[in-house]
C-alpha cells in the first residue's frame, strides 16, 4: 500500500505539470480520436489511432493523423509496439506558401498497466524518429514522450471495472532529443493535459470527452491550445 501511495503522489505531481511562463499564443480548437487495439494471438496483435483536429476557433480540419502499429504483449501487465505515422498538416496560407505539409515518424513505445485499488493507472514510453517537411526543407529529428493516464470508475466496483461512467485524467510530456536547433532549440517540446467523463459500455468500447490543454514550446512564441476532445476507445 505504501509503495502505490508514493506511485500514485508521483503521478499526481507530473499532471500538475506548468510550464515556465513566456509571451504565449492562445488557440481554441476542436479533437475527435479513435485508438483501436486488436489482439489476434496470445502474443501479437494491432494497434492503431486515427485523429482530426481542427485549426484555431475549430474554422477547419488543421491536422490528420494516422499511426498503426504492431504490438507485441510481453505479458498480462506490458506490451511494445512499433509502426508508422503520417501526419499531414493543412494550412490556409496565401500564396506561393505549401498549403499541405507532410510528417511521416517511425514509431516504437513501451507500455505498462497498473491497478492501484479501483485505479487504473498506465504508464507509455514512446521515441519518434520524425520526418518533418517544412516550407523551404525537409528535415529529421527524434522525439521522447511519457504519457500517464488514470482512469477512476465514478461509482464503487465489486469487482473488475465492466461498465459504468468514469473519470480520466492524463498528461504526456515531449522531449526533443536530436536535432532540437532546427525546432524550437530547446529539449522541452510540448506538454498536454487532459481532463474528461467517460462511459465504458461493455469490455470492448469506451468513450470519453473533456477538456486538453496542449502546451507547445515555440522557437520565438510558445502556444496555448485549449481543445475540447472527443475519444472513442475500441478492443478486441
């Protein structure tokens, strides 16, 4: 008990992340997610995440992403995966500027489930090797990121968590690890917050919505992304 309570202060102490004040940018948008993982062996199975997020007062759809990946479950508690991402980023710029610009990643993670009494509490470990096109270059760079996400039933489970209304808090800090002078020139990259009410509907399919703070580390102006974010969470 005493173990998960340090766990647990630990935790709590990363989503009370801030990040230092600076001239900021402040954006309203919108994000819809859906994350799939489909187990189909004892060992192996897909993973996938599809998102739209839209540009600064939800005018139009800024980014897509598509990322799949093949996931390997070491056992009942953690799993790696590997795969590939595309991002594509749409901007309503005059001319002659790209109005679509393309990131591909390679991608590899690691991910560990805890139960810390009706908790649940999950730790992911992911590095990127980016691809990034940008108006005048193409350029690459790596990325560390460390996401932690609780997920607490609203009301008391007899047993293992089924079917109910819960709450979810979680944030996920981003690291430039290589070639951070081409970006903002800082290892600190991004940090994002997120708050939300969820219904899990049987094992299988959950869904959330609430509230994202996205914190970007900018090379002259850092950015303060208020999005509202609608989740869909489907396993088989």
């Amino acid at each position: 008990m005493r173990k998960q309570k340090i766990i647990l202060t630990i935790v709590i102490s990363f989503f009370l992340f801030k990040a230092p004040a600076a001239q900021t940018i402040s954006e309203n948008t919108g994000w819809l997610a859906w994350f799939n993982t489909y187990k189909f062996s004892k060992r192996f199975g897909l993973t996938s995440d599809v998102q739209v997020r839209s540009a600064d007062n939800r005018d139009y759809v800024r980014h897509v992403l598509i990322r799949p990946g093949l996931t390997f479950y070491i056992n009942s508690k953690s799993n790696a995966t590997a795969g590939y991402a595309f991002i594509g980023h749409y901007n309503r710029l005059p001319d002659p500027a790209k109005n679509t610009l393309v990131e591909n990643r390679i991608w590899e993670q690691y991910i560990y489930n805890m139960k810390l009494s009706q908790v649940s509490l999950q730790h992911r470990f992911r590095l990127e090797q980016r691809f990034i096109e940008r108006q005048a270059d193409q350029i690459f760079s790596q990325r560390l990121r460390y996401f932690a996400r609780l997920i607490v039933p609203i009301a008391k489970q007899e047993a293992a968590f089924a079917k109910g209304f819960f709450a979810a808090v979680q944030n996920e800090i981003f690291f430039n690890i290589q070639n951070k002078e081409m970006l903002n020139g800082k290892l600190f990259d991004q940090n994002r917050v997120y708050g939300a009410v969820g219904y899990r509907f049987n094992a299988k399919f959950d869904m959330d919505a609430g509230y994202l703070n996205q914190y970007i580390k900018g090379a002259s102006a850092n950015t303060s992304n208020n999005a509202i974010q609608l989740a869909f969470y489907t396993r088989f």
